[in-house]
C-alpha cells in the first residue's frame, strides 16, 4: 500500500519529510507494534508491518530477553534502508496498573538502546499526540466512523450503551480515511506512530 504525499498533506494540513524511513514502535510487554515506512519524493510505502509477541509464561526478564532478540533481527531489515532513519516510540502512560507502567517503560529504553544507532532522529510521542498528529479525533470518529455503540441486551447493565474502545476507533479511522486495514490493531498504532514521525 502506498500513499501520494500531496494528498496526504493536503489532508493533514502539514508538510512530510522526503526521502527518509520511519519506523514506529507501540510498545508493550506482550504485543510490540512495527511499521516502516518508506518515502521518496512523491510517495510514502508502507514496506514492513509487524507485531513482537512475548509470553506472559515467561517472567519479566526472559520477556525482555526475546524482545531484544526479536528487535536484533529486526535491525537487520532496517539496515537494508540506506536513507536518514526516524525512530518513532509510544509514550508510555499510566492507566491503572503501576507495574504495567514499569514494563512500558523498560521496554521502551530497550528499543532505543538496540536499535539507536541506527536512527538519526528520535521521538517519544503519547498516543494521543501521535494521533491528533495524524488528523484523529475520537468524538468524530464515534460519530462519523463505522463503529456502532453496542447496547447490553441481558443483565443489570440491559439497556445501557458500551463504550467504543479508543484502539478501536483509531483503526476504524485508519479504515474509514486512509483506506487501510491491519491485521491487529498494534500495526495500525505502529503506522498512527511512523505517520507521526514523519511529520515536520
């Protein structure tokens, strides 16, 4: 899949780097998200997508072992690219679990410390910011995207409406504005991250 970079930027209302590679990474200590990108002069290509799965079998340190293992082969398919390199990672953020934010954020620095040398440039967006970056917006999403509101048919909860999921609407987004559909939604944040990277 491919994108022409004036519509893009006619869409976003913002200028796109040229010829570089952009690589996002939605960190997580289960399913680690990969995009790369490629862009030239006119184009951006979508060239890798992948998701890192680490066993929850496994403890912490054996989970950050096979990260890092997988992140070596990685490597070895972003040094194919010889042009100027973004690195893109997810702000880790603290939702309810505070030991879940310690492994973001150590999964986080293991990324750039295995792969920064072969970036030049770096950023370590949210995602909220990477994705208004990219031109989403959850309320008009919920109401302009395909998403329905499901409502609990059963139970004390009959009746009431069941919040879409933000991930969820972000590759509904994805599916809705830029014609692209991903195996898990780990790849579509990925891309919402490269997307960003790219961004002047």
């Amino acid at each position: 899949m491919n994108f022409k970079i004036k519509d893009i930027e006619k869409k976003l209302g913002k200028i796109i780097r040229r010829n570089c590679i952009s690589v996002g990474f939605d960190v997580a200590e289960k399913y680690t998200g990969i995009c790369i990108l490629k862009v030239d002069n006119e184009t951006i290509f979508i060239k890798h997508t992948q998701v890192i799965e680490t066993s929850d079998k496994d403890d912490h340190f054996h989970r950050a072992d096979n990260y890092v293992f997988a992140l070596e082969k990685l490597k070895q398919n972003i040094q194919k690219f010889k042009d100027s390199k973004i690195m893109t990672i997810e702000r880790c953020y603290f939702g309810r679990n505070v030991e879940t934010l310690i492994h973001l954020a150590h999964f986080g620095i293991l990324t750039y410390i295995t792969l920064r040398k072969d970036f030049d440039i770096y950023y370590y967006l949210g995602a909220t910011t990477a994705r208004s970056l990219i031109g989403f917006n959850q309320k008009r999403q919920e109401e302009k995207g395909t998403l329905k509101v499901h409502v609990i048919t059963k139970g004390k909860n009959k009746g009431k409406s069941k919040k879409i999921d933000c991930k969820s609407l972000v590759h509904d987004y994805l599916k809705t504005d830029f014609k692209l559909t991903f195996k898990s939604k780990d790849e579509a944040d990925a891309f919402v991250l490269a997307l960003a990277g790219l961004i002047k």
